[in-house]
C-alpha cells in the first residue's frame, strides 16, 4: 500500500478519527485527575559543622570547613543504614514504617561544597511525610554524637505545618499528550483494520485488481433526478443514445 493509499483511508474516515481523538483526550485528563492521587514533599535540613568549642574555644579554620564538607558524603551514607533507620521506627511506632520501606522513602541530597543536607520524604499526607522526616533528623543527630564521637550535626530546619507545599499530581497538559498519542494510535489502527475488512469495489484499480481482467469502461455515478434537471448532459445523451439502440420496432 503506497503513502497515497494510507492518506486516503485517512481522508476517508476523518470524521471517526477526530472522534476518537476528541473522546479519547477527554478520557485521560478527566480519568487521569481522578486516578492520580496527590503527594507531598516534606524536606528537613541538617548543618554539618564542627564548632569552636569542640576545638576548645579556637576557632574553625579552612581545614575544619573543609573536613565537614567531606563528612557529608560519609554521613549521606550513614543516614541510610540500618542502625538509624531501625532506631528511627523503634523510636517512632506511630509511623507504622518498616525500616525498608523508610529507605525507600528517604532521600538525602547536598550540594557540592555545601555543609547542608537536605532530607526529604513524600507521602500522601504532608503531616505523616513532615513527621517521618522530622524524625529522621532527630535520631540521626543523636545517633551520630554516639557513633562519631562529636557533636557537628545541627538541625537548621524541620518540617512544619507553615512549610506545608503544593501536591504533586500528574498535569493536564501530559494527560493530555497521553491520551492525543494513544486515542490517534488507536483511530489509525481501527481505519486501516475497517478498511482491510472492507471488501467492496470503491474504483477501477480495484476491479482489475481482483478480477485480473482490464476495465474496458466505467458510468459515473448520477444524482437521482440529474437527468430530469440537467437534460443537455453528456451523461443524459448518453443514456438516450442507449435507449435508442435498445428500441424494438414491429413491422406490421
């Protein structure tokens, strides 16, 4: 089947296509929006930074900032082995966590050169999120003066019911997209597929093409009436010239 014959079975059955499409965009943001359920990010934020009194009263020189910075990376790691998360769901039950499903929950990030970690956490309800990762912060910063032996971990932010953000849901304009791809997809599959089990003859190409034999002549379609309106047609002479051919004249 050449490009031609693909954009003529478009042609042919546009209106069903556009349907489609129109039903089908509707489908998925409307179904889409009430599916999708909302979540909520809720973000504490940790300073790692060794204080002068630990020093005894010096002061933090460029060595001491430099060190924090490096203890991030080991503390990323720390935050998320099982030693805190197991302390953090012995110490808070009213999460109904398990230790392996608040890792799967918790994410730790930081900048480059940064002393800030930011830890955060999504769930369906902010209050829960806020308080698994207000939890988290808590527990970590007294697990590591245990395990580290120094006190260089302070708590710059929690999650508050103030901090509350915007749900995440899926937008309209990808629901949108999703369902203009799918719905199209699925127009063209179903007018090619109607077109395949169409099996009548719509031309003279498909004659000859399934009888194998040659169209020696074709008769145009005429509008019923045509004849009556427009007398003087090639198509009427033609008919009449018919008709005079067929007449049976009796001698008597």
């Amino acid at each position: 089947m050449t490009l031609m014959e693909y954009a003529s079975i478009v042609r042919k059955r546009w209106i069903m296509i556009v349907s489609i499409l129109i039903l089908g965009s509707a489908a998925a943001v409307v179904g889409g929006s009430a599916l999708s359920k909302p979540t909520y990010l809720a973000t504490s934020k940790l300073l790692v930074n060794k204080t002068a009194a630990e020093e005894g009263g010096q002061a933090v020189n460029q060595a001491d900032l430099q060190l924090n910075i490096m203890m991030i990376n080991t503390y990323k790691e720390l935050i998320t082995t099982p030693p805190i998360l197991q302390e953090v769901v012995r110490s808070h039950p009213e999460l109904g966590l398990k230790a392996g499903e608040l890792a799967d929950a918790l994410q730790v990030v930081s900048k480059a050169g940064s002393q800030i970690m930011s830890l955060s956490v999504k769930d369906r309800s902010y209050e829960r999120a806020s308080g698994i990762v207000n939890a988290v912060a808590s527990v970590f910063q007294q697990k590591t003066t245990k395990l580290m032996g120094t006190q260089n971990v302070t708590i710059l932010s929690e999650a508050g019911p103030a901090d509350r953000p915007a749900p995440n849901q899926v937008g309209t304009v990808l629901l949108l997209l999703i369902g203009l791809v799918c719905s199209a997809i699925l127009a063209l599959l179903l007018a090619f597929l109607l077109e395949a089990l169409d099996g009548s003859l719509k031309a003279p190409a498909d004659v000859e093409k399934t009888l194998g034999y040659p169209v020696l002549v074709s008769i145009p379609e005429m509008k019923k009436g045509g004849l009556k309106t427009v007398p003087h047609t090639a198509e009427a002479a033609a008919f009449k010239r018919v008709g005079d051919d067929q007449r049976v004249h009796v001698n008597g």
